[in-house]
C-alpha cells in the first residue's frame, strides 16, 4: 500500500514490507527504513504536537536530532517519553501520540537490558559521512585499531538525502564499498545508530547505541536493547556534518514549516513528499537543490525567495524547471492553523521589508546557512571561531588528540570533505607514528560549483505587528525574539544570562537550531560581532541519554555487590534476617516461627548471657602485619603499647587520626616476634590497611615491615557464653581451655583433622568467650562441629543486633556509631588505652590541644530511662530542664544524642548509650530526651551497665 | 571424626557455569594455595630460594612450577601453588624470603580463581573492565590488578589470542562476579534460559 | 574519565585512584615540641594553589602503591607522576 505522500519510487525503505503503527490512537503504516516522522509525513501529517506554553501547532521541522518540533511520547513496545518523531525508527506495533512539551515516564518497570562495553583504539571516527568515511578508510587501511560511529540506521550521512555522484556512479554505492571494506578489517569496529553523545578527558568518548528497537517484536530479549560504549581513542576524528540553521520570522513556527535540507532527506531517502506546492526561503545556495529535487519530484515550487540582492548563479536553472525566483526577497510570516497555507513574501533591501503578499503553499522550506556540529569538539574544550561568511560558530583551533573534519569543519563541498576526511585522519595516524597504506584512494567528487556568498540573516523584521512575540527563536521553549529583546532591555548581555532568562537552548534539543540564532540576535540587539557574543557551553550529552543506558547492568541484584561470608548458605538456611554492613551481608538475627526482631534478640541475648551462642564474625577486618619492625609499627599507630605485647597474647587497642580522633579499634594478636594479626572492625578494614599503607609508603619507608589483608583468609566464629569452654572444649580436645592454661587475651594454634585452626580467648560481651579462626574452606564444616558440640547446651547462633545489644551493655562502643570523627578515646572513657611512656603516636600531641581539654566535650556514657519502658531512637538529643524545672526558651541547648539504645535482656528494661556534654560529671543526674513528642527523663550512669567487675569473662 | 568437608564460594554457580556457550567458558578454581609475597630488592639469591624468577616488570606473571608468580607490586607478588597445602606453601616461601628481609602471607581463601576461555571472552570481560585487554597489548603473560563490574580483581592473561584468561577476585566478591560474568554473557549464549 | 599514570602499572582510569592531598608535608620531627598552632598548621592546613600542585595520589584499586603527581587544578592535567623514592621528588 503507498500512502498518500508517497513518491511511486525511490528511497531506501523497503516497499515491499509494510508495518503497522498508531500514532494519537490512528492506525497507519508505513516501511521498514521509516523514521516515524517520515512514516507520518507519508500519511500527509505534519502537526505532531502542541507547544508546551502557548499551545501553538507544531510539526516536523528538520529530519534528524535537529528538529525542535516533534516530540512524541512512545507507547508501545514500552513507555517512554520525549523522543523526536525523527530519530524513532518506525517498527511494527509501535504506538505513540505527540507531546506537549512534556512526556510521561513509564509506571512499569522497564525489562530491558542495557549495558556497557570499554573499547579501545587508535582512530575514533564520530560520523560516517563523506569526511567520516574517509577517515575511518584512510585509518582502517594503515592497520590502526579503528572506530567508527554514527548515530543513523546506516551509513552515509548527507549523501543519503542527495543525489550525489562519486566516480560517475551513485555515492551510495561508493557509501556501501566503504562500509564493506571496514567490515572486512579485522581492527575495525563500525557502528550504526550509535551517538557519541560527550567527550571527555584523553580521549573518552560516550556513544550511546540503540540495538533493538528498530526490530520490533523480533527484538531479542537477551540483547541489552542500548549500549553505552566507552570509548577510549588515542585520536578522535570528528566528522559530525553540520545543522542547516533556519532563519526567525513571524509565525515561523506553523507545521509544513521545515528545513531545506530536511525536505530533501525526506525525498531521496524516505520516497516521501513532504508538501505538493512549496515556497523555499534562503539565504544561501544549497536550498536551490531541495528547490529543484521536490519540483523533479512533482512539486510545485511557487517561489524560491532568497534573501541575496543578487540572488544566485542558480537562478536560471530554476527558471528553467519553471521555478520562479524572488531575488532580494524575504517571507516576513505565515498564514495557516495546523498546516501553513500561505507564505508572505515581501521584497528585501538594505535590512528593510517592503510590503507582503501571500503565495499559497503547504509546505515552507527555510534554509539559513549551515551550523557546523561542533559538539564534540567545544565539549573537549576546543575555542571557537565565528566566522563571518558562513554566519556560524567553527573550530577555532588544533587540539591534541582531536580533530574536526569536512563539515562540522566549516567545508560544504563534496571532494573538499572527502580530502579533508582523509588529511585528518593521516594527520592522526602520523602523531600516532603509524605509516598509512601505500594504496590509499578515495573516489573522485564532480568539480563542484563556486557557490554565490550566503547572506547571514538572523530574523526578518517583524511587520505583522505582533512586536516579535510570534518569531520564534526555540520552538520548544516557546521563546522569542521579544524574549531575547525583553532579556537584553532587562540588562542582560552575557549569552549565557540570556540563555537562562529566556530558557532558549535549555529544551530538550538543547538549542541545536536556536543556539547560534540567539547568539546572532543578542550580537545584533546589543550592536556588538557575534565572535564578542559567543555561544553557551556545550555540554554533554550531545543528545538525552536515558537513565537505564547509564545504570546498564548495574541494576537488581548487581546494583552494588553483596560480600558474603563463607556461610552464608548456612545463613539463609537457617532464616537469617540480613543487615547491610558497608558491602556486606551479614545475618541480623535468626527469628524463630512467630517471633520478631525484639523477641528473636531478647532470646538470642538470653541465650549467651545464660548458655552459649555462636556468631559469624567473619567479616571483621584482619591484617598480617610481618617483619622486624612490626612491633615499632604498631606503637606508632595504635594509642597504646603494642612492642611489650607477649607471643601468645593478646591486646585490645585504639587508633587515632591525626586529629587525635578514634578512627578504629580492635584486638591484636603477637602471632610472632616479628609477626602480628590486627583486627579491625567491619567497616574499618580496608580503611585500617589503607592508613598503613600509608604511613609505612609516605612516612617511614625504613621500617621493615609488610601489611597484608587477611579478612578472607579467615573465618571468625566467637563461641561465647558460660557454657562456651564446654563446647569449644569438646570440639578442639587437643586444647586445654581451662582458664589457667588458656587465659583471658590469649591465643593458641591448634588442629582439627590436621586443619591449622586459632582459638583466641578475645570477649565482645564480658562473657566467657572463644573465637575460632579457620580457612574458609572450611568454615561450613568447622562451624557445623560446633552446633554440633553446643547442641546439649542448646548453642543458639546469633546476629549482628544480639552482638551490639550484649557489647552496648557492657559499654563497649562501635567506632563509627558511637562515635563520629570528633571523639578522642579519653571521650570513650578509654584514657587507660592511651600509652604515657611512647614518646609519640599518631594522635598523642592533639590530646593535648585546648579544645581537647575542655571538660564539656561530649562524654561516652549510659543512660537509663526513668519509665523503664521507652527504648530511645538512636540519634535522639538530649536536653536538660532550667533550675525551674521547666524547659529553657528555645532554641533549646542540645547537652549530646543517643548512639546506640537497645532493651537488655539482662537489666530487664531499655537503656542506651549516649555522648553527653561533661557526661561522666553527670552520672546520677536525670536529663531528658524528646520521644515523638514527650520528654522522657533518663538517667545518666556509666557505660558499663552488666558486670562491671568484669566477674564473668573466665566463666 | 572424618576428613573436614572443604566447600567453595561458587559451588552454587557450578551448573550455570556448565550451561555457558563454548565461546564462554567459565569454571571456578578452587582450593589453590597462595602467599603473597613481600621482598624489597630481588637477586638471584631469591630466585634460588623460591625456585621462581619473581617477574619485576609491572603487570605480568610468570609460571611457577604448577602455579603461578604474579607482580602485585614494585615489592610484592602472588605465588599460587595448586600442589601444596596453604600453611605449606607459607612455610616454604616464607622459609625462603624471611632472611632476605622479606615476608610471606597465607592468602589461599583470599582470593577465588575463574578460568575464563572462549572466542567472546575479551567481549564478556570489556563490558566492566577498562583496561585494553586487545591481545596486541594483553598477550600471554600480562596481568592487571583492576576492576571487573564493581568487584576488584586480578586479570592473567593465559593465551596470546585473548581467549583465555584467569580472574582472581576476593572470596567474598565471588558470587557477584559469578552473576556478574553470567549477565554480561547472556548476550552469547544461544539459548539464554533468563 | 580521566587517565592517570601510575608510575608502576601505566595509565589507568581515575576511578581506580584515591586522592591524598597535599605533597610534601611531612610528619613533624618532634610533635612535642610544636606549639598548638604550629601542630595545628601540620594537621588542618595545606595550600589551595591554583595552577601547578604537588599532591600524592594512591593506585588504591590497582598496586596500592602512593604517588606524587604535579598537577594543574584549574585544568587538571598531569604535568607529571614520580615515585616516592624518585630523586627529583622535591617539588620544583
Ligand atoms: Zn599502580
């Protein structure tokens, strides 16, 4: 079936298949090689859209990425907004209805697939045009790792929508032998639909490739529908073409409004007419080719008005295909509702408009020069150059490693771009070192015709008396030239401030057709060169890039990585309720049928206060610490002694910033006189190492001494709990656990099954307690003869929420919880951890700043709450009644918050730990603490609340 | 009482593995001892101790005997042995390199090996490696300490053609890269059964 | 994505770096001896020079290894990475 703007033949889509679509619930079709837009011109449709502030008409106004008109919100296959009728390529069952502006995300979760691929090579090409082909085979035949990228359904760029000859045949055909002897080298990576959409520093470049959309329900569903490609290029080529820029009049903006040069690509590679009778308007030579091409097509073309006094060498060709030109003329405005009908069209002199008259049309074709696509190159910071013969922005000098070619270069000729494609590329290869091919041909372009100066016009006066307010400058912002006059009256004159006032260049399209017209209008408003005006930055993306292309895999369940312990089967198994700690996931509490997190703990925490229990504490962070000077390593960076530590033994200790902040704690083990096992907390590990490293790299370099990270190395199992001697006894009969032969802060090396396993005697609860050490290979097993073992003292296995309730009660904090970076271990109460014989430590000589001194510092200690029911939120502040027993006039003096609150099994009630200001000058005195609305009053006390003789930790 | 059962992180991953592609063939290695190994200044003395010449050139890796000698660092290497016990392959090395005012860590469970083979290899792995793994400049020999997805690793490069190649990654990340490789091959398979 | 020299393992993507600020600030010789504000100068402050910069740099996700690097931070190029061992590690 051919529709009704249909051209009978030409054009690459396939006419032999038809695919069915809907757009604003209509049903239509068109081909395989459609856009939607082409599709929708086919069918005689212009208006796509209303416009997002006024609700003005809008239609298709350029063929590609250009186009300011027609944003689409898509329907089916998945929901997704604003996208350009011109860059969705129409597929089978695809629905969807023009936008106002705005779009609608989808409510639904997106199956696709979206991914990611780093690639690597010595010649990126960007655009596959006459100059972008030329490169890559310049760059492909040296033997050179080659890219090459353009964001169309295949290749060619502006030779697709022309009827250009290379080597007295087609260019297309030249188009497909270029693209058959890329495919055919091995280093050679070509890419259709795919949009280098930023570059970056040393040669990155982003490029965003649409893989699957364009099959339609045949989409494979196991192939990431878009893929951003990281490109990393030793050289880049950018090729990119250039923007045909329209020129500003009076209701400029009526649909069948169009670009020359889209009117064009429309015909030759679409088949599709995009009017019957046209007028064009120019200011340049190249529209004479959409002229001429739509009138060979059967168009009628009722005037070429081109602005030029002397209008151009092209005239009589016109005339001579029954076109009539209007020299010195311009259209000063439009008539129509949802399609233009008439253009006026009024002579032209010396900047000055004459009177109008109507010519008939439903198509308007409008060509203001061209915009070299500079993207690329101004986003790697490359300065631009106004040039004032073509009216437009170019590149305004050599960058390293990057180079523009053909048009986005300022060349509009066919030979010159193929030339100047494959002098960059050489260029490339030679600061690359690499020779180029000894045959290196490129076909020969027709000598092209010297065409007649372009004028640069910005905007025709406005003689419609409507002051400007329906000239539009960016079509999608709904802005205008009264908008730009009203910025400049405001005061503005930087670009960039009128681009903010106005919104112009901030839409969707990113002002690649208003940009340079409101940088000519600013520099002519304000009487300045528009070299002086400048252009906004451009930033990437060149084009919108969804949100699901940047996360690419990194979705679900590869969000962020999930570290497990070696038992984590077991975990899971056992109905483990998880917590994340950092990266990892560790069990928070094993809940029993019916029981929640409060009973599960209560009954965990009972348990090991009264029996025994047993932890995965495999994720604590370990480092081997070896060598001679391990002993002077660890004095200066722990508070504490470590050098008198016995082999054998074991020592609690604390480490501080600089600053003389706690930033870790942990015990260490002497495994040898010159060999140490440091453990820190879970989160603390790779910062622990880290600061090591540091020191021992930057500071003392002497020191013979290595770190090694060991947290995998090691699973960790604390047996704790009056009965734990029994158990870990039994399992590890070789060892004398008594408390005489194996005391408090020992460790011991033995085997089970001839397996090395550690047995340390370290607490983290003041209950009798062992930590068992064994290759994770092992760990299931190991940990399995334990339960085994503990089963006659019902052993019950515990999570991370019973280990901080069971530590808390005994007062003992959790660096990076109760503390935050400001707290000195004299602040924990832990002045007993800080050495006063070691010369120095890292931290020791800001104990002793003033502001360190101060008594009010923020204290560690506990807190009771009076009603014995309330457990505070953890964060909670704490404030203290005036002498009148009332609450002092706010703001209201905050004495410190709760860092850890939990209900004890042992006391029977809630209580918390708190850092308060002159806290342990405090103890007995009641202070409060707002709780959804009420003051609770609490006690204060010390921050050992059960066994504070510390009576239980032999058993 | 019986032999202690030994148990890895990606047993779970096995039958996936075994369902890839030939063009992607993923299996875990595990139960191979290693040390990381410390040594300033490295002579013919160690070479003899340690019966390996430690490679010195950044980003490479050796053979050693059944195992390997990785350059970690300007002073530091992974030896992997898949014949000796952990505590063995210490007690040897660290035998061999303490009076040289060197050191010698167990890292056996540290780490996971994957022996990743196949033609689409390079293309699994470049999805979330950004490093050039082009064989130009990733043959036999070459080793990078980088990322893979979000996990840390380390890459061996075992062939010249690009289409063999071990991972090292830590224990803990393991089961993240298994799904990771798993969903960036999913694109190879033939039959791609999620 | 920029690309930083490792002076051992090559370029590598900046992700694969931790920052570690100023260059050549030792640790004081004899922190006793310091006034508060002379200690304080060594913990709190460093220089926020615009242009050339002397700071170290950690391969942290490849050899671990630090570094010194001058760098501009108006326009954040390298001008060039040293080890810490390297002679001509004195900031020019
Ligand atoms: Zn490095």
């Amino acid at each position: 079936m051919t529709s009704s703007s249909r051209t009978p033949e030409g054009g690459r889509v396939d006419r032999a298949t038809t695919v069915e679509f809907t757009f604003d619930g209509q049903t239509l079709t068109g081909h395989p090689g459609d856009t939607l837009a082409s599709a929708l011109l086919a069918n005689g449709r212009h208006q796509v859209a209303t416009s997002i502030k006024l609700g003005r008409p809008r239609g298709i106004a350029a063929a590609w990425a250009e186009d300011p008109g027609g944003l689409v919100q898509i329907e089916e296959p998945f929901p997704e907004p604003m996208l350009l009728a011109t860059t969705v390529e129409l597929a089978d069952g695809l629905a969807a209805s023009g936008l106002p502006g705005q779009g609608r995300l989808a409510d639904v979760p997106d199956s696709a697939r979206y991914d990611a691929v780093h690639h690597h090579v010595d010649v990126l090409v960007v655009g596959a045009g006459p100059a972008g082909l030329a490169a890559a085979l310049t760059a492909a035949r040296s033997g050179a790792r080659v890219a090459l990228v353009d964001e169309q359904s295949e290749a060619g760029g502006s030779l697709l929508g022309g009827t250009d000859r290379l080597d007295d045949a087609p260019a297309l055909q030249w188009v497909a032998a270029a693209v058959a002897e890329l495919a055919a080298a091995p280093e050679v990576l070509h890419l259709q639909r795919t949009t280098a959409f930023g570059s970056y520093d040393d040669g990155f470049v982003l490029a965003l490739e649409r893989r699957t959309d364009h099959l339609g329900a045949a989409a494979p569903k196991h192939v990431s529908r878009q893929r951003v490609w990281r490109l990393r290029a030793r050289s880049i080529v950018v090729a990119t073409g250039a923007h045909e820029r329209p020129v500003v009049f009076a209701d400029n903006d009526r649909p069948g409004t169009m670009l020359a040069g889209a009117a064009r690509t429309f015909l030759h590679r679409y088949g599709v007419l995009p009017g019957r009778e046209a007028v064009v308007f120019t200011t340049n030579d190249s529209a004479y080719d959409a002229a001429l091409d739509l009138s060979r097509a059967g168009v009628r073309v009722q005037a070429v008005v081109d602005a030029r006094p002397e209008g151009s060498p092209r005239r009589a060709e016109c005339e001579r295909a029954g076109i009539r030109v209007l020299s010195g003329a311009v259209v000063t405005g439009t008539r129509g509702v949802e399609r233009v009908t008439h253009a006026l069209v009024a002579p032209f002199a010396d900047g000055e408009v004459g009177a109008s008259s109507a010519i008939a049309c439903d198509l308007l074709l409008v060509s203001g020069g061209w915009n070299p696509a500079v993207h690329l190159f101004s986003q790697s910071r490359g300065r631009l150059r106004y040039d004032e013969g073509l009216g437009a922005f170019v590149p305004g000098e050599e960058l390293d490693g990057l180079a523009v070619a053909g048009s986005a270069a300022g060349l509009f000729d066919l030979a010159g771009c193929l030339a100047d494609g494959q002098r960059v590329a050489r260029a490339a290869l030679a600061a690359l070192g690499v020779a180029p091919a000894a045959d290196d041909r490129l076909p020969t372009a027709p000598e092209p015709v010297v065409p007649a100066a372009p004028l640069v016009l910005w905007r025709v006066p406005d003689t419609s008396g409507a002051e400007g307010t329906t000239s539009f400058v960016d079509l999608q912002r709904d802005a205008t030239v009264a908008d730009v006059a009203r910025a400049i009256g405001a005061g503005l004159r930087s670009i960039e401030h009128v681009k903010r006032y106005t919104t112009i260049g901030t839409a969707h399209d990113q002002g690649k057709t208003s940009g340079v017209l409101t940088s000519g209008i600013v520099a002519e408003l304000l009487g300045v060169p528009v070299q002086d005006t400048g252009t906004t930055t451009f930033r990437p993306p060149y084009t919108p890039v969804a949100f699901a292309a940047l996360a690419g895999r990194d979705r679900g369940r590869l969000f962020d990585p999930e570290r497990v312990t070696a038992l984590h089967d077991w975990h899971v198994a056992a109905g483990a309720v998880f917590e994340d700690v950092g990266q990892w996931k560790r069990p928070r509490h094993y809940p029993r049928p019916g029981e929640d997190m409060e009973a599960a703990v209560l009954r965990e925490c009972a348990a090991v206060r009264t029996g025994v229990g047993i932890l995965d504490g495999s994720t604590l962070g370990k480092i081997d610490v070896q060598g001679p000077d391990a002993a002077v390593l660890l004095d200066r960076l722990y508070t504490n002694l470590m050098s008198s530590l016995k082999v054998g033994s074991v020592r609690y200790g604390v480490m501080c910033g600089v600053d003389g902040m706690v930033i870790d704690d942990g015990t260490v083990l002497r495994l040898a006189e010159d060999r140490f096992l440091v453990l820190t907390t879970t989160g603390g590990a790779a910062k622990v190492l880290d600061w090591m490293e540091e020191w021992v790299q930057t500071e003392w370099p002497d020191l013979r001494v290595h770190c090694t990270s060991v947290t995998e190395q090691w699973v960790t199992f604390p047996v704790v709990g009056p009965r734990s001697r029994d158990v870990v006894g039994a399992v590890f009969p070789g060892v004398d656990v008594s408390a005489e032969a194996f005391p408090f802060m020992t460790w011991r090396d033995t085997t089970l099954e001839g397996v090395p396993v550690r047995l340390a005697r370290i607490s983290f609860s003041g209950e009798l307690a062992f930590e068992v050490y064994v290759n994770p290979w092992y760990a299931v097993a190991v940990w399995e003869r334990l339960l085994e073992a503990g089963r006659p003292y019902g052993i019950t296995p515990y999570g991370t929420e019973t280990m901080h309730v069971l530590r808390a009660e005994k007062g003992y904090p959790i660096i990076g919880q109760d503390t935050d970076g400001t707290v000195t271990p004299h602040d924990l109460g832990m002045a007993w951890a800080v050495s006063k014989k070691k010369p120095d430590f890292i931290g020791k000589r800001s104990f002793s700043r003033q502001a360190n001194q101060d008594p009010l510092r923020k204290q560690l200690v506990g807190l009771l709450p009076v009603d014995r029911q309330t457990v505070l939120p953890e964060g909670s502040q704490i404030v203290e009644f005036a002498a009148d027993g009332e609450l002092p006039p706010p703001p209201v003096p905050m004495l410190g918050h709760v860092t850890s609150s939990y209900r004890s099994a042992e006391l029977a009630r809630p209580f918390a730990l708190a850092l308060v200001k002159g806290g342990r000058e405090r103890i007995g005195e009641t202070v409060h603490v707002p709780v959804h609305g009420t003051l609770v009053p609490v006690e204060v006390t010390g921050s050992v609340l059960v066994d504070p003789e510390g009576a239980r930790r032999d058993g | 009482m019986a032999e202690l059962l030994r148990t890895h992180p990606l047993e779970a991953w096995t039958a996936a593995f075994e369902r890839l592609p030939d063009t992607v063939r993923i299996a875990a290695e595990p139960y191979v001892a290693m040390v990381d190994v410390r040594l300033g200044t490295v002579g013919p003395g160690a070479s003899t101790a340690l019966g390996v010449d430690l490679p010195t050139a950044p980003n490479t890796w050796v053979p050693a005997g059944a195992g390997r000698a990785v350059w970690l660092g300007p002073d530091e290497w992974l030896l992997t042995s898949p014949t000796e016990a952990p505590e063995e392959l210490e007690g040897r090395v660290r035998a061999a390199v303490v009076g040289l005012g060197g050191s010698a860590t167990d890292v056996s469970a540290q780490r996971i090996g994957l022996r990743l083979a196949g033609a689409r290899v390079r293309d699994v792995l470049a999805r979330g490696c950004s490093i050039d793994l082009h064989p130009r400049v990733f043959g036999r020999g070459s080793s990078a300490q980088t990322t893979l997805g979000q996990a840390g690793v380390v890459l061996l490069a075992l062939s010249d053609a690009g289409d063999d190649v071990a991972v090292l990654v830590r224990s803990s990340f393991a089961g993240y890269l298994a799904d990771w490789l798993l969903d960036a091959a999913l694109e190879f398979t033939t039959t791609p059964d999620r | 994505m920029q690309l930083i020299a490792c002076p051992w393992c090559g370029p590598r993507e900046e992700v694969e770096f931790s920052y570690g600020g100023q260059a050549h600030v030792p640790y004081p010789d004899s922190p006793a001896e310091l006034s508060d504000e002379q200690w304080a100068h060594y913990v709190f402050h460093r220089d926020n020079t615009r242009g050339r910069f002397a700071e170290r740099w950690n391969h942290s996700a490849g050899c671990r290894r630090w570094f010194n690097a001058i760098r501009d931070t108006a326009t954040y190029r390298f001008e060039r990475v040293y080890r810490l061992d390297d002679p001509k590690s004195v900031t020019p």
